[in-house]
C-alpha cells in the first residue's frame, strides 16, 4: 500500500467531488488519482513527458480536466478562495515544502477550506534516518549540506507539524500510517489521547527524541488499522 492507494480508498469511501494536492512533484501520486474534481498546486510544474503520457493513457478521461495553479500554496490559499469556496475539497493532500513551519501553515490553510466532513493526509511525517529528517529550508539546502547517511529523499520536519497536531489541535484526530514515509490521517474528530507539548518543546525536539518515542508521538499504526479506520468513514 502507498499513498496513492491510502487517498484513492479515502476518495472512493467519501464519494469525494474534490481533492486538493499541494506540491505535485512529478505527478505521480496526483496523475494517478481518479476523482471528480482534481486540483493541485506547486510553484513549478516538472512535467516528464513520458511519465505524463503514461499516466494519461492510464486514466485519460480523469485527467482531462485537471486544474492547476502554478504558485506556492500560500499564494494559493490567499488569492484563489473564490475557488475553494466554490469547490470545498473532501481530500486535501499536504505534500509541498517539507518543512515544520510550512507544513503547519498548509495544515492550518487547509482546514479553513475542507469540507465538514473532509480528511487531510499529511506526507513525510514518518522520515526514518537523521539524514531523511534534516531540518533544511528547502530540499536543495538539504541536499547540499548531506548529512551523513543522505540518500538523496528528504522528508525535512514535517513530523514536528504531526506532533504539533496532535499536541494543540485537540479537535483533530490523527495518526500516521508506517509506510511511504509517514502518512498523517487527520479528521475532525476529538483527540482521546492528546500530548502535551508546548510549541517551544515542539521546536526543541530532535531527531533522537523522535526515535526514542516514535510509536507514541505520532500515533503510528499499520495498514490493518487503515483498513478497519475506513470502514468507519
Ligand atoms: C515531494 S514533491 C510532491 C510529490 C507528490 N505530491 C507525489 O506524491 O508524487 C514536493 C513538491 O512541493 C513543491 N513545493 C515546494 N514548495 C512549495 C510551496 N511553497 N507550495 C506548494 N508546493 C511547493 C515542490 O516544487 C515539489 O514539486
């Protein structure tokens, strides 16, 4: 299972019209996924054209009517509202800059236009190395700085925002799936079992605080868990 599966299960659960990625990559997970509505944002869009002409084959008459906004998400969030309010989107994927602070804003911007009953999916929140978590403003900056143990993926200090989540945002439910680096489930639902950490503990928490404490920071369940998590939706 991969996120692709993981949002296409929640789409097809909810009867979703919208779903919303932030930061398309190379499209792999946005290409692939059949909704009604498919919108996504990145301030640049790398389009290989033989991964796009495959993926269009594949799923031609979905993908035909894709929108997509080239700017950052916080452009988006702030300039494109008529078209959130128009469109409330069921499934939002938060996947663009990979770090702590952008990440908390997408979520917090995200939430402003989810419908009710919709669900965020947060990437990278699991990474799995120091050199995967390496706290950078961008991946470039990570790159360059290759921390021991760098094999080119970085997932940054996304796992902070789900640690914040689940720490401040006690309305929220969430927990994150142990596979393709961390997927964040998050509902509207009330947290039972909130943490406790101040914002100023969340940005001093390191990489071996995350490793010594893992299972319960981020609620990490399997994909088991998912599947018995989607029979409730
Ligand atoms: C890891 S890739 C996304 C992968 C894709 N969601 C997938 O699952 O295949 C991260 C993307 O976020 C984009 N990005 C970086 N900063 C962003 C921002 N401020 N707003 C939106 N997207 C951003 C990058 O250009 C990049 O394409």
């Amino acid at each position: 299972m991969n996120r692709v599966h993981v949002i296409q299960e929640l789409i097809d659960r909810k009867k979703a019209e919208t779903y919303l990625e932030i930061g398309f990559g190379y499209g792999d997970a946005f290409l692939n996924i059949k909704a009604p509505r498919k919108i996504v944002v990145d301030p640049k869009f790398v389009i290989l054209k033989k991964r796009v002409l495959k993926y269009f084959a594949k799923n031609i008459s979905k993908n035909i009517p894709n929108r997509y906004h080239r700017m950052t998400s916080d452009y988006f969030f702030e300039r494109k509202q008529h078209i959130l309010r128009r469109f409330p989107p069921d499934v939002i994927f938060v996947d663009g800059l990979h770090t702590h602070e952008q990440s908390l804003k997408d979520v917090f911007n995200a939430l402003k236009f989810l419908n009710k009953n919709g669900i965020i999916v947060l990437h990278d929140c699991n990474p799995l190395s120091e050199a995967v978590a390496y706290p950078a403003r961008s991946y470039r900056e990570a790159k360059d700085a290759c921390p021991s143990g760098w094999n080119g993926f970085w997932s940054g200090d996304v796992w902070k925002t789900a640690v914040y989540v689940r720490s401040k945002m006690t309305d929220l439910e969430m927990f994150v799936l142990d596979f393709d680096t961390g997927l964040g489930i998050i509902t509207r639902k009330k947290e039972n079992n909130p943490l406790e950490f101040s914002e100023e503990k969340i940005e001093r928490l390191s990489y071996a605080d995350l490793e010594k404490d893992r299972a319960r920071l981020l609620n990490v369940k399997d994909e088991e868990y998912f599947r018995e998590f989607v029979k409730t939706l």
